[in-house]
C-alpha cells in the first residue's frame, strides 16, 4: 500500500510539469526542448515576465502562461538569436542555450491583447486545418495575445437557430456564404454569396472550433466569440412576421435585415442565439457585436434601445461578460455608449496607427474619445491581405506613445492586431507587439537594429543598411497619408491608361522613393552568401526583391503609357514586352517561396472537401475571392474586383499576365489603325454628324473598352493546376530579378 502511495506521490509530484502549456509550445518548436528552460508560473496582479538562469537552464517566469510565452519569444529573439515567425515556426534551438547573464524583468500596464480581424477568417484562414491552427495560436501566445476572437464554427450557430425558426435547410444554405466569404456575412454585409455549404462542413468547423478553444482556455486566453447583433435573413418581415429594417445593399449585395429592439420576439430570438451559442462552444467571457456595420445613420432606428437590448441579451448568457466592439466609421454609435455602463464594452480603435478615434488628431478623431469605456489600440496595417511592404512605424510609434498621459486614453486596457490579413510584414507586428514591454518612447532606428540581429540570427551590415532604407521609405508612411495597407502592385490592377490604386478603396498615394525598395533588395542580396540556407532571411530577400519589382514595374508602365500617348508605336511595343517581361519575372521569383504561391491557398481550399464537388466549391470560393470577388454587377459597380488581389506565382501568370497582354495589344492594334487614313477624315463615315466637341473628344487618347469580367470569370472556374511546392532557388532567382532591373532605361 505504501508502494502504491509512493507511486501516486510522485506522479503527482509530475503534473504540473506534465500540463505546462507552455512547454509543450517550446515541444512544438523543437522537440524535446523544453528541459532546457525551467518554467516558474508566479501570481501578480502586474503583468510581467522575467528571465533569469538556474544551472544551465534559462527560467522563465511569469504571471500567466501567455506573459511567460512572450517571454520564450524575447529570450529567443534578443538572446538566442531566433526569429519565430509565420514564414517559420520551428527552430533548432542549441544543445547549450546563451546564458541570461542577470534576471531581466518587463513589465505592462496593458493587460488585455487582442487579435484578429472579422475579415481575417476570410482573407487569411477560410481553408485553415487543426495543424495550421496550432500553428497560429503558438504565434498568438509568442505575441502576448490573451483575447483572440474565436469565429470558426459560427455558421453551425446559426444554421441550428434558422432550423427551430421554422427555415428550411435550403432556405439556411441560400443565407450562409461559403467559407471565403463568411466573414462579410458575419458581419452582416451579404447573404449566401459562395454558398450553399455542404452538409459535411458544419461537423468539420464544429470539431476544428472546438480544438481552438481548448488550445486557447489551456494557455489561459479568454476567446472571443460572436454574439448575437439583432442580424436576421432579409425575408425575416415576410417569412416570420418581425420587425426589422431593411438591411439595403452592400457594394450589390442584399444585406441581411435587423431586427428591431422593439419586436416582442427580439428576446426569444436572441437568447434562442445564445443558447446554440454555448450549446456547441460554452460560454465566453467576451461576446464580439458590432450592429450596423458600415450602415449609414438611420433615423427610424433607436440606437440607445438597440444598445440595451442587446447587451441585456448578452448578459442573459453571462452576466460577467463584457461586449466588444470595432471602432469602425460610425460606430460605436455615440447614442450606443451612453446607454451602456462603463466596464460592460470594451472598443477596439480598430486603426489606432493611422486613423485613431480616441481623440488625437485624425480624419476620424472623436473630440471625446471613448468617454469614461474602456478601449484597446489597435494596428490594422493590411487591408485584403494584399502582398506588399508596408508599415507606418514613427506614427505607430508616435500614436502609442501619446497614449501614456493623455487623460483620454484613461481607459487604455491594451492592444490588439486588427489586420484584414495575416501572415505578412512581420516587422510590425514585432513593433507592436513589443511596445507594451518598453516603458520609454524608442526610436525606429535604434529597434531595428535589435530587430535584424533577432530576425536572422547574427548582425550583417549590408543587411542592417537595407533595413536602414526601408524604415526611411515604405515603413514609414507618415501621418496624413490615408491609404488602406500596402502601396499596391501594378501588375495585379485592372489595364487602364491611368493606372494607379488597384483596388477601389486604397486612397493610395505616393510617399516613398521606388529607387529605396531598389536598393534595399540590392543590399540584401550582397549578403546572399553569407546567409543562404536562412528562412528568415531567404523570405525577406524574395519579399523585398518582389517589392522593387513591383515598384519599377510601376514606372515601366508609365514610360509604355508615354510611349502610347507619344504615338511612339515601335518604342511602346518594346516597353510593354519589357512591361510583360517583368510581371513574369515576378511570378518565376515568387514560385521560389510556398508562402508567394497561389497553389497553398487552393491546396488548402481542395483539401477541407470530402467529395470533388465540395473540393470544387472551395477552389472556386478561393479562386473568386482574390479576383471578381463577387458576380458581375458587384465586381464591376460594386468595386470588389481585386480588393484581395496577390502578387503570387500562379496568379501573375494566368490571370494578371493575359489582361495586360490582351490590353497592350488592343493599344497597339488602336494605333496601327489610326495610322491609316480614314476615307472622309471625319473618322470614318459613320462619325461624319459628329458634332465638333465629339470630335475634338475623339482625338484625345482613349483606350479600348474591354469587357474585362469575361476575360476574368473563366479563369475563376477552372479547377487544380497550382501546387504549394516551391521551385528554383530564392536566391539565384533574386538576383535574375535585380539583373533584370538593371537593363531598364533609367
């Protein structure tokens, strides 16, 4: 019997270790790793985490498994030399790992740390299985995330509560979109585009939510999971009798309806949400709401009662539970705010480094702020999860900081990423993640240069001085300057005589030298001898060679265009096929990385199907969504064409290259044609009762009109042809690329 005790004792004695989260995340970078740390969970009302050395152990401590994985994080970065990132999450840590010479200790004020974006789920991760999950949260946890929203899964929700209220399953199929577009359904913007679903994939995000949020509870995260905002299928007046408002359109879309605060059944159905809710998922102590999004001020609704309907409804589900809410153009309503008390909303200034709400100067500053409501300031950075270097960091930086005695920041909880994509510019999401743990105001020169030591492991000067010129240029965007993410690629833009912006809604515009991405891919390439086999540094290389073709891409465009509108016919062929040559170049360098590939992303798609059609309906989902975007109409007059356009190999070839070549070709058979003479020299007999202004207007240079839709929509329904598997070598294919920059006129 005392055997058996004894036996129990140690055990026991074994648990703790044995269910340390956070050991199993240094596992899952390096197998068997994590005897070298001895990790020491420490009560604190401040957040902190501290390293220190015991024997030939770095310790790490900390007051929650989080702030003790952002301390794993820093002690690789700033003293083993080791970048954990998106492009790559695994590493060889050294048999003896650098000694923390004296306990270091940070400290933060901040204690919540948000992540995602509603678009994000869409953009970034609609195809994503468990492995590439873990993957995330192990990156959530290195970055000090404690509150991710939690969204997968969520159309099984909904699919149950339409079910009680009387809809049938196609009814549930017509509303839900599929599964690259449920974010902007989520966010009550559309219905049913990329739908039906399959019948297998509500079991499938069912499972694959409930695995995100026991790895997210087992690191001591509180998920955020959507709560219920009054959205109602548009036909809800008709179908069930409510009262709602008409939800309009959306960039062409029918939107859902509202239902209204005052509808007797606005309870029932709210709570009947909540109730699905926490059947499948358990309770949350933060709901995500976000009412009228991106909806212009209706007189007819009462938002102050809308407000308390819906945050009594979410207290009926937990009382303890607090909402979250973007800070997004209109909302939140100010009316909203004042019929809520403070600590039950939490905002998300969802563009804090470049359009802060919370009272500092801004095109959306509110004189007040947030009032006496607690709010986080967040970095969106990328919009569509385009591909391109991008960064405001002096603003970033000049924003969070002003944050430390601004009376209106008083109810700063903490940060959050807020991105439409991720997976790119890893710098800033290093900058910010890193700024809660320094107390004093840095400069953007002096942390870069800790920021390339850590990146690639050693410090290299050609390295440091590339980086010297893109924290000068494309990472600094100052402040006025209101694009919407990254300066967008020539290539990927819809063929006009004017191109600029890509997408609809960029407000790009130029505030960076294209000679500065020139020379910093230069520069990083004279270290390619030294640093080949390096992930980091082969990712940059090829992501930062990418950009300078992008940018001189953009200026051979222009000389083309001046070639056209100079009637230049022999030098405007020679600079398109030029123009032409480089756009292939591109998609050749970019084969050289999975991350650059359009084959991981319809790979991933393909892969969650269980039969060919469900495997086509994905691919198609992937396919329509970084191209057309919608139908016709909505591509065209809604402006949603190309809004997630990609530089990505696969991409620039098939469907970016044909527009470009089947558009130069129509300039050039334009100009062949205007090179004869016309019959009456009116332009032709037809033009002969042309008034004088129409004809004056018809001598100005005007391209061809082109039904681009048709050309684009085939390719959306093509199916298989890409794969994620990289080809040729980053570095040799670098330096084509630059070789291929240097012949262009200057």
């Amino acid at each position: 019997m005392r055997f058996f005790l004894t036996v129990i004792i140690l055990l026991m004695s074994f648990l703790p270790t044995l269910a340390n989260p956070v050991d199993d995340l240094i596992n899952r970078i390096d197998p068997g790793a994590s005897r070298k740390f001895k990790t020491e969970l420490v009560k604190s009302y401040k957040d902190f985490f501290e390293l220190d050395q015991s024997g030939d152990r770095v310790v790490i401590r900390a007051n929650s498994w989080v702030n003790m994985a952002t301390g794993l994080n820093w002690y690789l970065k700033h003293h083993a030399g080791i970048h954990l990132s998106w492009n790559n999450m695994t590493a060889k840590l050294p048999d003896r790992l650098p000694r923390v010479e004296k306990p270091e200790r940070h400290t933060t004020n901040l204690p919540l740390r948000y992540d995602f974006n509603y678009c994000t789920f869409s953009y970034s991760m609609p195809f994503w299985d468990w492995e590439r999950w873990q993957k995330e949260i192990d990156w959530m946890a290195l970055h000090g995330i404690n509150m991710p929203l939690a969204i997968v899964g969520m159309e099984s929700v909904w699919r149950n509560v339409l079910l009680k209220l009387g809809y049938s399953e196609k009814e549930v199929g017509d509303f839900i979109a599929g599964p690259a577009f449920i974010a902007w359904w989520a966010m009550n913007n559309l219905e049913g585009w990329g739908g039906p679903l399959p019948d297998s994939w509500y079991p499938q995000q069912e499972e694959l939510q409930k695995k995100i949020l026991a790895r997210m509870k087992e690191l001591g995260m509180h998920p955020v999971l959507p709560g219920y905002c009054g959205m109602m299928p548009h036909d809800a007046k008709e179908r069930l009798g409510l009262e709602v408002t008409d939800g309009g359109l959306w960039n062409g879309y029918v939107r859902p309806s509202n239902l209204s605060a005052t509808d007797p059944r606005f309870d029932e159905i709210a709570d009947l949400y909540y109730k699905e809710l926490t059947k499948l998922y358990g309770k949350a102590d933060y709901y995500s709401l976000d009412p009228f999004h991106e909806s212009k001020d209706d007189a007819a609704i009462d938002y102050a009662e809308a407000g308390r309907k819906l945050m009594a409804a979410m207290k009926r589900a937990n009382p303890e539970a607090v909402w979250v809410v973007q800070g997004w153009t209109e909302n939140p309503r100010p009316e909203m705010l004042t019929a809520i008390k403070p600590g039950e909303i939490l905002i998300l200034d969802l563009f804090s480094e470049c359009r802060p709400m919370w009272g500092i100067p801004s095109v959306w500053r509110r004189e007040e702020g947030y009032g006496d409501h607690d709010w986080l300031f967040c970095m969106l950075e990328n919009f569509g999860a385009n591909v391109g270097l991008h960064g405001r960091m002096d603003q970033l930086i000049d924003n969070f900081y002003a944050t430390k005695d601004n009376p209106l920041a008083s109810h700063l909880k903490g940060y959050g990423f807020t991105m439409e994509g991720s997976g790119n510019n890893p710098v800033m999401f290093e900058l910010m993640s890193e700024l809660p743990w320094i107390p004093e105001k840095i400069a953007k020169e002096d942390w870069i240069k800790d920021y390339v030591k850590a990146r690639y492991g050693t410090e290299d000067p050609d390295v440091q001085a590339a980086w010297d010129v893109l924290i000068n240029s494309i990472y600094n965007c100052p402040a006025g300057n209101n694009q919407q993410g990254p300066h967008e690629s020539i290539y990927c833009g819809r063929p006009s005589l004017n191109n600029f912006q890509v997408k609809s809604w960029s407000k790009m515009r130029n505030y960076y030298d294209p000679a500065s991405t020139l020379k910093a891919a230069q520069l990083m390439a004279k270290a390619a001898d030294r640093l080949r086999g390096n992930n980091n540094y082969e990712y940059d290389l090829v992501d930062i060679t990418r950009q300078a073709l992008a940018d001189q891409g953009r200026r051979q465009y222009l000389r083309t265009i001046a070639d056209y509108n100079a009637f230049a016919r022999e030098d405007f062929r020679a600079n398109a096929d030029k123009f032409l040559e480089m756009l292939l170049m591109q998609d050749k360098l970019l084969g050289s990385r999975p991350e650059f590939r359009l084959g991981s992303w319809t790979e991933d798609a393909r892969s969650l199907g269980n039969t060919e059609a469900e495997k086509d309906l994905y691919e198609w989902n992937a396919r329509v969504q970084i191209t057309t975007w919608g139908n016709r109409t909505c591509a065209n007059d809604g402006g949603l064409r190309d809004y997630a356009n990609k530089e990505w190999n696969g991409l620039l070839r098939d469907f970016y290259y044909p527009r470009w070549a089947t558009y130069f070709d129509a300039l050039a058979e334009q100009m062949e044609h205007n090179s004869k003479p016309d019959p009456d020299g009116l332009g032709g007999g037809v033009n002969s009762n042309k008034t004088a202004t129409e004809l004056f207007a018809m001598a100005l240079p005007a391209g061809p009109e082109i039904d681009w839709y048709a050309i684009e929509e085939p390719w959306t329904l093509r199916k298989g042809g890409y794969t994620s598997a990289p080809e040729g070598d980053p570095i040799a294919l670098a330096k084509e690329a630059l070789n291929l920059l240097s012949t262009l006129n200057p």
